[in-house]
C-alpha cells in the first residue's frame, strides 16, 4: 500500500540510499534538508523536496504540516565531514538532532497523527559486559566513559522518546558500523587512520549502507513498535577485521599503537570500542521485518564496495 513518507536526512549517505528505495517502492517520499541548492539533488531521486532546519520547531512544524506524511524516518545526524577536523562539533551538532530534532519531529508528527515513527540509533552502546553479541534486550551501558556519555544520552532521549511516544508505532533502528558509497570508511582503511590497540577484542557490527537503506524500508513498510539491531550476520573482533580490510584496501598491515596513546588522543571510549565492544545480533530484524542483508559479511562486502 501506497504510504506518504517524510525523510529527515534525506540527503545523507542513508538517506539517499532510503529515498531512492521508497519511490521505487511506490510511496510518496517528502525529503527535508537544511540546504536549498541540495533540492535538485532530491528531484532527482524522486522525491518532494522540503527545506527546513530540524533545530527549529516552527520550520518542522511546518513542513510536516505541508507533507501530512503517514510515517516520518529520522535520519538526522551531521557526521558527514573529513577525518578529524571539525569532529567535536559535527558531534555536537548530532547530539542536538538526537535530542532537541527527535522532541521536533515528534511533536509536529503527533500534530498530524503519523502511524509510524522510525528513528536512526546505533548498536555500539551495549553494555560490555557478559558475550561477545547482543540482542534488543540487553542493556546499554548505564555510565559510558568521559565525553562519549553526552553522546550516548542524546542516543538514549532518542530512544526513550520514540519508544515512548503511545500515539504512534514507534520504531528504532540501531545500525551497526556503515560502510559502502557516501560513507568514507574505505578511505579510513586506505590511509590505515584505524590502529590495532591493545589485543583489539572488541566485537565489531557492520552494515552496507544498501543493506541499512533496505531493512529501513522494511521497517517502514510493516515494523511494530521496538528496537531492531540492522547489521550483518557476522560480528568479528577487530584483531580479525582490522588487518584484512587494511591489507585489502592499502596493501599494508594496520599500525599497532599503544592503548595509553589512544587514550591521550582520542578518549577512553575509543580504547574501549578497540578492545571492548561488544556486537549485536539481526535475529530479530530476520525475523520480525522479513529482511536479509545482501552483504551477509563484511568480508564480502567490503571487496565488493
């Protein structure tokens, strides 16, 4: 059945990826962007395009008003930037659309009696501990490390306010680690930016952004209300993955540094996803949404990409 569907992050690497997949699809998608001159780029992709910043209240009001969408998709983050320079405030900014752009869409989404709400959230803040692989229903970590925490309880508002919101199917997404066209990480690689560090333990979940796009889809089209973890089916260790995406993509073994470098450099957080994290399992979203990822591993998929 055909659905009314606005796109917040319609021009972002998934977001781009979703439009193209819902007009195909038959639906009527509404993509918003805070950037006039990137209207073009939604006619392209099939969509109606809308201009409007997420951080004002009036201006989301209304452009959903306008759309009087059936589902709203939240892909909102500005993530999108070149290696380190500018990283704390890209961040900032993402925790603000996670926070502040999430109570927005929900508001003037309940103003318009939306049926369904689909948020964009992340598999990384499992807590780290018991097994390497987690499901929808084990707990995130209730006190993440130093400056990670004002992220994680953006993703957290995120969560508890979708999930929460009784007037709708409320719907989050927690994708694994992207990969693929848009996303950068093959230059990541490339310039061996990802060390080894320490034993590099931790569990690593990955998603091509196609992959995402597709189980999002899904989500739209017939998800109920939960959580449902968007990754591939296999989970790895970075000591695993780490060296044969590097070799793959520069011909070289990654670099190996120190954890107390790390730490210094990049935060404790860093350390831990590097020797801690732990993964996440697409039981459910197989099971629930009736989706199967193409690139069923990043071994596969990264040559491919």
């Amino acid at each position: 059945m055909m659905m009314r569907v606005f796109v917040a992050g319609a021009t972002g690497a998934i977001g781009k990826q979703l439009v193209s997949r819902l007009v195909a699809g038959g639906h009527e998608v509404h993509g918003m962007t805070r950037t006039e001159s990137k209207q073009g780029m939604l006619r392209e992709l099939g969509a109606v395009p809308v201009v409007a910043d997420a951080l004002d209240p009036d201006q989301v009001a209304a452009a959903v008003g306008k759309a009087k969408p059936d589902v709203i998709v939240h892909q909102l983050t500005a993530l999108a930037g070149e290696g380190m320079r500018g990283l704390k405030r890209r961040i900032a900014m993402t925790n603000r659309l996670r926070s502040e752009g999430t109570d927005h869409l929900l508001s003037a989404g309940q103003a318009v009696g939306v049926r369904r709400f689909v948020a964009q959230s992340n598999y990384g803040l499992y807590a780290r501990t018991g097994g390497p692989v987690k499901s929808e229903d084990d707990p995130v970590d209730p006190e993440p490390p130093g400056k990670q925490r004002e992220a994680a309880a953006a993703i957290y508002h995120l969560e508890e306010a979708v999930l929460d919101a009784s007037w709708t199917e409320g719907i989050v997404l927690r994708y694994g680690a992207f990969y693929g066209p848009g996303t950068g990480m093959d230059e990541w690689f490339r310039k061996r930016r990802f060390p080894l560090v320490g034993d590099s333990g931790g569990v690593w979940s990955w998603i091509h952004i196609a992959d995402a796009a597709e189980a999002t889809v899904a989500a739209v089209e017939h998800g109920t209300r939960g959580i449902y973890n968007i990754v591939d089916d296999d989970p790895a260790p970075v000591a695993e993955w780490l060296p044969a995406l590097t070799r793959m993509l520069s011909g070289k073994k990654p670099r190996r540094v120190p954890s107390f470098i790390v730490r210094l450099a990049a935060g404790e957080f860093a350390v831990l996803m590097m020797t801690d994290a732990r993964g996440a399992s697409n039981a459910k979203a197989k099971r629930e949404l009736g989706w199967r990822p193409a690139h069923p591993s990043w071994r596969q998929g990264f040559e491919a990409a």
